[in-house]
C-alpha cells in the first residue's frame, strides 16, 4: 500500500486538493502498478508562519 504524505502552505482548496490526489494516485497506479483502492494520500497543512524559506518566515511577519 503506498503512502503519500504531501505538505502545503494552507489555502489550496478542496477541489485542488482532489484533483492533486486524483494526478498522483493515477502516477502511482501506471508507475508502480499499485490497487488504486490501496493509494494513501495525506494532505498535512502549513500555516506560512510555520515556515521559513532562505531564513525568512513565508508570511513575511
């Protein structure tokens, strides 16, 4: 059973992230040739002040 742990910044929306889900799980079927019903995807959401990029918090505060 492949699982997939993705990390965002938050803000994507549902359909985004179903249609995120929908691309990858068909990569992993064609790819690796796993049951589509056993592809985990688990979407883990960060607050941009959570995160720093080159020594700078994302939400520039």
């Amino acid at each position: 059973m492949p699982n997939i742990t993705v990390e965002l910044l938050t803000g994507r929306t549902a359909a985004q992230r179903a249609e995120f889900a929908r691309v990858v799980t068909d990569a992993v079927v064609d790819v690796l040739g796993a049951p589509r019903h056993l592809v985990r995807i688990q979407f883990t959401e960060i607050e941009p002040d959570r995160l720093a990029l080159g020594g700078e918090l994302v939400s520039g505060t």
